[in-house]
C-alpha cells in the first residue's frame, strides 16, 4: 500500500483529503485522529483540501464541523464541493494552506459513486489522500472512486489503523473478544470466526438477546434481531459467554434481574451487576482484550455497564483494541484514551476489516 510520506515532493501540490470527523460533534477524538496527517502534510507545504461528510442528511452543512476543527488548526470553509466557489477557492490557496469543502453527501454522485462525480473531485487537486478509515467500508465516490484518477496514498491515522487491527487476528493469548450492539445477522460471521482465534467470547447488547431466544428463555420486549439467522450450533459452546443479568424495564419500575426472569412486556436494557463482575474478571486475566459495541442500549442513556467495562479495560494489563462510535464515546467521556492500546475510529469499517482482512478504500491505494 503506498503511504503518503513515500511521497517524496509535496510542496505547493494540491492534496485531496479524505476525512471523517462526522462525531466531532460528539467528541474531539476523531479530529485527534487525523491532526498527525494534517500536521504531516502542512511541514511538507502542500495545500490540504479536505472532504468529510455529515451523518446521512444530505442537507446538513459542514460548517459546524469547521468550526470545530477550527479549535485545533487555522483553516478556511467554503460551501461549496465541486462548482466555482470550490475551484476560485482552491486556487488561491497558499503552500500549507488548510481548506474544508462543504458535506460531500449533499452530492449526488457520492454515494452512487459515479464516475463523473469522482472525475470532478480529483479535478481539485494533484494527489489524493484517504485518512477516512471509519468509512472506507463504503464504496463512494471520494473512498473508491477518485484513487482512480489521482496518485492515490494511505494517511497516517490509516495506515495505524490496518497495524493495530491487523494484529488483532493474531493475539497473544488468553485472549478476549467481546461485541456488543446489535444485528446478529451482520456480526455473526465474525463470532464465528474469532471464537476460532480467541479463547473467550463475550456477547452482549441486543446480540444477547438473540442467543436468549434461541435458548428458549423469554425476552419480553427486550430488542432482537427479526431475521431468521440459525445460531443453534453456537448456543453450547464453551467460549461463549453471555450476560448473566440485565437492568430491566418492568411494570414495576427499573430493576435488575437474572436473565431467566425476564417476563413477557419486560424490557432488557443494560448489562447487570453481576455481568459487569464476570467481565472484570475476564479482562484481569487476558493478554489481549478486543472490543466493539456497548453493552446496553446507549443511545436511550443505558451506558452505565458499557462505562464499567471501559473502566477494567484501562486498569488491566492487558493490549487493548477498541472501536465503535458508541464505546469510544464511553471513553472519551471517561477521559481513558491514552490507557488503551488502540482506539480504532472505525465502527461498522472495524468489523468489516477483522472480518475480511481488508475494506476496499484499502484495496484501491494497493
């Protein structure tokens, strides 16, 4: 794969950067992620023209994204991808000059990944940059498209992303492996596969429930998987571990209970106490903990087994690789980054790449 600081002759070239700082709102990590090519591309004098989106509303603007990049380095906005405004602005940028474009989705041809589209884009610039890990799983425009038309390189926080996870599939044992969140349909073939490279498996979140209910127990209202996935081969495997209590919504109020318990209109929300022990306990033993996807429903607020389990990850001794925009808020917010190994940016991209080896925003910078 050919890196960006293999270039040996950036100043005064226009570079084309994809980024992906969509949770910059949420927290600063993302922008943390990309300052080492940013500040990378800068010393060398090449004039940073970068593309991001926001969320999936094609109408939103990424204005507010500049604003907070603004709090970490001197840049200007136009609103505006591919027209004149866009053109006018790039060229009279100077060598180490920082220029934000407006939210690529309001695009068409972004996500259609037309070819026109992905023309126009690398008719900005002279060298493209993918720094975009979190969303290089997609196959738009400005990930797969443009390294087509331009000398196409991995950034920095990219190429830390492929080494950290790379050696996630080959860890020092015992090793843990825990996924949260939901969609078993998804994330089935990666249970599969790493309950053949690590020694224990942790599923929890809504992943739980669908064991729960192949089991046999009653979930009540708990949230699951509708489709018709077959599990039964993995429900007496002895890596397997499930929760073994949750913080349930009952008639009754907010309770914990045992997860044989559980009546019909009961709602499971977060891991229990005694779930959150065991997982304390399997983190102080293993030599590599891997992790991906909360524990309860976070987005409802239910985050507080989710923030225990962030906490005994920081305290064990063990390499720690982490991702998923829900735990890495749990982290942020804990201020815990620097007591992880790794804290990898990419959500769905993450589990694409364990799963596949590759993701083919990848693929194209080979």
């Amino acid at each position: 794969m050919k890196r960006i600081q293999d270039e040996s002759d950036l100043r005064g070239k226009k570079v084309l950067v994809r980024v992906d700082i969509d949770d910059a709102l949420v927290n600063s990590f993302p922008i943390r992620a990309v300052l080492p090519t940013l500040s990378f591309l800068r010393n060398a004098q090449a004039k940073i023209v970068l593309l991001t989106h926001v969320g999936r509303d094609s109408h939103a603007s990424s204005e507010k994204l500049f604003k907070a990049l603004q709090k970490e380095i001197t840049l200007d906005f136009v609103p505006d991808v591919i027209g004149a405004k866009a053109r006018n602005a790039i060229s009279n940028m100077k060598d180490g000059d920082v220029l934000l474009l407006e939210n690529i989705r309001r695009e068409q041809g972004e996500i259609e990944n037309s070819g026109s589209f992905a023309r126009k884009l690398a008719g900005l610039a002279d060298i493209y940059v993918n720094d975009a890990f979190a969303v290089s799983h997609r196959q738009h425009a400005s990930i797969v498209g443009v390294p087509k038309y331009l000398p196409s390189f991995a950034g920095l926080r990219l190429q830390e992303e492929i080494k950290h996870l790379s050696r996630a599939l080959s860890p020092e044992h015992p090793a843990l492996f825990i996924i949260g969140g939901a969609k078993i349909e998804t994330k089935l073939p990666l249970i599969k596969k790493f309950l053949e490279l690590y020694d224990t498996v942790f599923i929890g979140g809504a992943l739980a429930n669908s064991f729960f209910k192949a089991k046999g127990l009653e979930i009540g209202d708990s949230i699951v998987s509708e489709s018709d996935i077959d599990i039964t081969s993995l429900l007496d495997n002895k890596k397997i571990i499930l929760p073994a209590d949750a913080i349930t919504k009952t008639r009754d109020g907010i309770v914990t209970k045992s997860v044989t318990d559980i009546k019909p209109g009961e709602k499971m929300l977060d891991a229990g106490e005694a779930t959150v022990a065991e997982l304390i306990r399997q983190c102080a033993k293993a030599k590599y903990v891997l992790w991906n996807g909360p524990l309860g429903i976070y987005e409802e607020g239910y985050d507080k087994s989710t923030k225990s389990l962030a906490q005994a990850i920081a305290d064990s001794s063990a390499h720690s690789i982490v991702g998923g925009g829900d735990t890495a808020s749990a982290i942020v917010s804990l201020s815990l980054e620097e007591k992880f190994s790794f804290l990898s940016t990419g959500g769905g991209a993450m589990l694409q790449f364990l799963l596949e080896g590759t993701l083919p925003g990848i693929e194209v910078l080979r």
